[in-house]
C-alpha cells in the first residue's frame, strides 16, 4: 500500500514538471511571438504630395532627383501638403539630391507660404492651405507601435494591384496594429472613372493586406489598417482633390521675385527647328521656375527675325501653368536675327501699362541669340538701359575664332547689358547644355537688389541747379549754397546711364559751370561743385532759368526726368513768369528755394505745381541743410507716383 502511494506521488510530482515545463516554454513561445517584425522604410516617388500620405508623422525613403522644377513645392520650412514630399525635403536642406531618408510631421495648414529659392529648388508661394508639414533628418522609429502584452504583431505587406506593379517593384512590410484593433475585411476599390493621381505614380491603387506567407494569417483573411493609420490612402483621390483642374491651388506669384519680364526669343532661320524647340523648353522651365503670379513675376515672350512680333504681353498669361501651354504653342518665324530692332520694339512698346506694366516691379528683358546678331544693338541698347530696363544677354553656340570677322559689332553682349560685370551676360556653349542655365538665370532676374538699370528716383534724373550769385549773397554765404548743391548730389546715382548733374550761374548774366555731359561720376561731380567760383552782381531770376533750358535742359536725354533745383536769396529784377511757363511747358520740374530776403510769391511761380510740394523757403543760409531731406522725399515722391515708363 505504501509503495503504491509513493508511485501516485512519484506520478503527481511528474505531471507537475511536465506541466511546468510546458507552460514556461510556451511563455517563451509567446514571448517570441510578440516580438515587432523588422521595419523596412518605404519608398516613395519624387512626385508624391504630402497631401496624399494621412499618417501624421512618418517615415519614408527619397528617391534621386528631386530637385527637378517639375516637382512643385509651396513655401518655406513650413511647407503646403500640397508639396512634393522629396522636393521639399531637398528645399529646407535634410536632403540633397542624391536622395535618402526622411522624417515628415503633419502641422496645422497656414495663412500663406512664402516662396524662396533654396539648394537648388525654387518654392513657389501660396496664399493659404489646409495642411502643413514639416521635414527632418530624423528617421525615427514612427510606424512601430508598442506591442500589447498576451497578442501577436504581424506583418501587413503594402502590395500593388495586379496589372499596376512595374517590374522589381519591391513589397514594404510594415507592423499591423495589436488585435484590439478591429480587422476589417475588404478588397480593393475601384478609382473614379477618367482619375488617375499623377501624384502616387507607383502607388497608384494599394492596398494593405495580411501577408498570406504567414503562419499566424487566416485563409483569406485581409486586414486594413483603420484610417489615420495607413502610409497612402489605398489608391484613392481624397473627395476634395477629385477636379484636379478646379481646385489646384494657383499661385499669386513669388512676392520676393517681382519683376516685369520680356523674353527676346531668336526664331531666325539659322536655330533651326530642333534648337527652337530646345529654347522653347527653356522659357517653359524658367516659367515654371518663376513662379509666375500678380503678386510676383509676370513674363512676356517677344520673337525676334527680320522683325519683331509681340507673342504675348505681360498680362496675357497669370500663372505659370498657362504661361507654358502658351510658350509650347510658338512657330518659330524665321528670318535673319536683328536684335538690335527687337530691343527698340521692346523698349517703345513693351513695358507698357496697357500692356501689364505694373510702374513699381523692375523691367527686365532677356535677349537669347544663336551665334551672334545681324544688326547692331549698341544704341537700341543704350535707349533702353536709360529707360530702366535691365538688359540681360543669353549667347548660346557663339562665334568661333574663325567667325569673329562675320559678327557686325565686336563685343556686342557687353554694349547691350545693363552692365559689364559678368552679372547680366550668360555664355551657353551648347544648345544642348541650355538648361543648366535656368537657376543661375532665374536666381539672378530675382535678385532685384542688384537690377542696377531699374530707373528709381536717384537715378533716372538730369538735375540743373541753377544758383545765385548775387551781390547781396556774400562769399561766406555762397560756400553754403554751393555745400547745400553738393549734399542734393549726393543722394542720387550718379553716371553718364544714370542721374546726370549740371549747374549754372548767375547775377545779371549767366555762367555754365558745367554740362550734364561733362562728369559721370559722384567724386567728379562733387569736385566740379566746390571749384565753383563766387561771381557777384545783380539778380535776373527769368534770364537765367531761360539761359538754363538752353544750355542745360537742351541737351538733356529724353528718357530722363528734368529737375531744375533754382536757388534765390532775393527777388528778380526781370520777369519770370514767362520763363517759368516756358520751363513747364517743356517738360521741366522746377524746384524754387528761397533764402532770407527772397519773395515767397515768386517762389510759387516758378516753381512746378502745386507750389507747396516745390517750393521751400528757409530764414537763414545756415539752415538750407534742413530742406535737403525733404526736397529729396519729395522729388522721390513725385517719381513713385508716376508710371515707370
């Protein structure tokens, strides 16, 4: 009996053990189990939009080559989830175009996004979004969830459609949410009829299924992640971006890069039809680049042969989308390749209102020639410069040694741009290289600092002081007037394409102390004012504004604004009423300051109307300094006001 009570223990004890054993091996085996699969990083295309990618942070890998200008990107550091995910990337820097891994986190959509050009991609701007998001290098564990206790994680396989999978496109395993999750069965949609999204390119139609390799899936079984936590939107177009054509965000344009721009296209017979289409895929890039709006750049396209025909004006195309169907849509006219009669055309017609000049955006022409030009461009060139259009010049397959003696006029891109310091002059060697110059090109037209022919109030001027030198004024006092003269000098741009200064004068006759063509520059000027001598005598007000309209305002270009700055201490013993009328008349803004004994009635009719805006009277010659400010305010006042060409 004994012994048999000893074997039922001996039994117990070992069923005991076994179930011991059994039951920590299978902890092991649960253990196992609950361990996170290995998380692969998933591909995307370069033209893949943040938009179509509903996780809130993620994860993904960049492809090379997104810095393509084909790949749109709305803003700066914070961008429009109507970006391009990769481009953006290679915009804010985490990226260079080799391509690589990012982090992206989904931030609430702005008020507006600023444009900027940055590594090598132009972002455009954008008056406001739904959604944001933000790029870093940080390419932390986003998708891995932490695992529940007591449940198995498995593997959901991102697979295409049958018929949509290039060759070698790689399956992503991503980690399927905990069973607490529920699991939804379902199969694939079906797109809306006549939708494709561009945007998912290789991710067209996806959906998200249990790996049916595993041994842990139910036959047939096939798991969606819930909404909020799938990568891409399982093939679909989000309900508000079905009409790609009426909801596409449209640009108001680059508010950093606003400038009025002519193209001067070569369409002689010489391109041919090959290197045309070339140059008409380069203007479309730099349409594309500019990003085109009223609130930034406009663009216009002149063609150019034996004559030159306006293809489009300035306010014909508002965004860069049409702006390229119309630049696909030019003939090429052919002819002979007169440049020089194309910027004419350009500088009397062009940038006018009517024709979408906006009077405050710089006037930029490019002018692209093939080889070299049939007519001269010197003074076309010059015209124009002096009109304040910034002069750019593209020479693409230019003269060889052995032709140099067939080009008309040597050096021909130096005497046309706006200046010689390599800033506005592009030397292509080949058609075929073109393209490379958009950047270089666009980051240049949107460099408006350095657009040094745009005509400002300091520099599209000739000034004529006309001072007095009379008796009653002193030598002491003369010296003031003349450092009054100089401190005015020195608030414009002074050249022979710029502001120009002269100055007369005079008691009972009149001296020319210098014409407008005989200094170029400030130092010249400045030097020229302080070796003026004091002559003494009477005061003949009218003579001298007569003399001054003939020997200065005479000779004065007829691009400029003419300023004549008179400078009285006393009144007239001649008329100047008629001489007054006579400098209106002509064109010539009067300027009247007064000092000490001078008659304010007298003041107010020479000078331009409204007499309060152009006439100034100070008690004392020591004072004249204070009216240096707002003589120049007003001047620069009265030139914002009018239209810039």
């Amino acid at each position: 009996m004994g012994i048999v009570v000893l074997t039922m223990k001996a039994s117990v004890m070992e069923m005991f053990l076994v179930l011991l054993v059994t039951g920590i091996h299978s902890n092991k085996e649960m253990t196992k189990k609950v361990k996170r699969p290995k998380f692969t990083v998933p591909q995307i295309n370069c033209d893949v939009k943040a938009g179509k990618i509903i996780n809130p942070e993620f994860v993904v890998k960049c492809p090379a080559g997104c810095q393509d200008p084909k790949y749109h990107v709305y803003g700066t550091d914070v961008y429009s989830s109507y970006s391009s995910v990769c481009a953006a990337a290679v915009h804010s820097g985490v990226l260079d175009n080799s391509g690589g891994k990012i982090l992206v986190r989904k931030v609430a959509g702005q008020s507006g996004y600023r444009g900027s050009y940055s590594n090598g991609v132009q972002s455009l701007s954008l008056p406001r979004w739904r959604e944001s998001f933000i790029v870093s290098g940080e390419t932390t564990k986003a998708y891995q969830k932490p695992s529940v206790p007591a449940t198995t994680a498995q593997p959901v396989t991102l697979m295409q459609v049958p018929g949509t999978t290039p060759e070698g496109a790689a399956h992503v395993t991503l980690p399927r949410p905990s069973q607490s999750a529920a699991s939804i069965t379902s199969s694939p949609r079906p797109q809306p009829v006549g939708h494709r999204s561009r945007e998912l390119d290789l991710w067209a139609t996806i959906a998200y299924t249990s790996s049916q390799n595993s041994p842990h899936a139910s036959p047939g079984e096939t798991d969606l992640w819930k909404p909020g936590s799938v990568l891409l939107d399982a093939g679909f177009v989000p309900k508000e971006e079905l009409s790609t054509q009426s909801l596409e965000p449209v640009s108001q344009g680059d508010p950093n890069c606003k400038v009025d721009l002519s193209f001067l296209i070569d369409g002689s017979t010489s391109v041919g039809k090959r290197r045309f289409r070339i140059q008409k895929q380069f203007l479309a890039d730099i349409a594309q680049a500019l990003d085109i709006g009223p609130a930034g750049p406009l663009m216009g396209v002149v063609q150019y042969g034996d004559n030159p025909a306006t293809q489009f004006n300035l306010k014909t195309h508002m965004n860069s989308r049409d702006l390229k169907t119309a630049i696909e849509k030019i003939t090429q006219r052919g002819g002979l390749s007169n440049v020089g009669r194309a910027i004419s055309s350009v500088t009397k017609n062009f940038f006018s209102k009517a024709n979408g000049n906006r009077g405050g955006a710089p006037n930029v022409a490019v002018v692209m020639v093939d080889g070299w030009p049939t007519d001269k461009v010197e003074e076309a060139s010059r015209l124009a410069r002096e009109s304040g259009i910034n002069i750019f010049f593209i020479t693409i397959e230019g003269a060889t040694e052995t032709e140099k003696q067939y080009v008309i006029e040597p050096n021909f891109a130096n005497k046309a741009v706006c200046r010689t310091n390599g800033f506005y002059s592009l030397s292509v060697q080949s058609w075929f290289s073109l393209h490379k110059s958009v950047q270089p090109l666009v980051k240049r037209i949107c460099d408006t600092e350095r657009l040094a022919c745009s005509k400002t109030c300091f520099n599209s001027a000739d000034i004529g002081f006309v001072i007095d030198g009379s008796s009653s004024v002193g030598t002491g006092n003369f010296r003031t007037v003349l450092q009054f003269v100089a401190n005015l000098s020195k608030e414009f741009e002074i050249s022979d394409t710029d502001t120009r200064v002269g100055a007369v004068q005079y008691t009972y006759e009149q001296r020319l102390e210098f014409g407008f063509e005989e200094y170029s520059t400030k130092p010249d000027i400045l030097n020229a004012i302080k070796r003026v001598g004091y002559w003494s005598g009477g005061t003949s007000t009218g003579a001298a504004i007569n003399y001054a309209l003939e020997q200065l305002f005479k000779k004065s270009k007829p691009n400029k604004r003419k300023l004549m700055i008179l400078i009285t201490d006393g009144r007239s013993y001649d008329d100047v009423r008629i001489p007054a009328m006579a400098a209106h008349h002509k064109g010539v803004i009067t300027y009247a300051i007064g000092v000490a004994w001078a008659a304010q009635d007298e003041l107010e009719v020479i000078a331009t109307h409204p007499a309060k805006d152009h006439a100034f009277f100070v008690d004392e010659f020591d004072n004249l300094y204070r009216s240096v400010p707002k003589v120049i305010q007003n001047i620069c006042t009265e030139f914002n006001s009018q239209p810039r060409n």
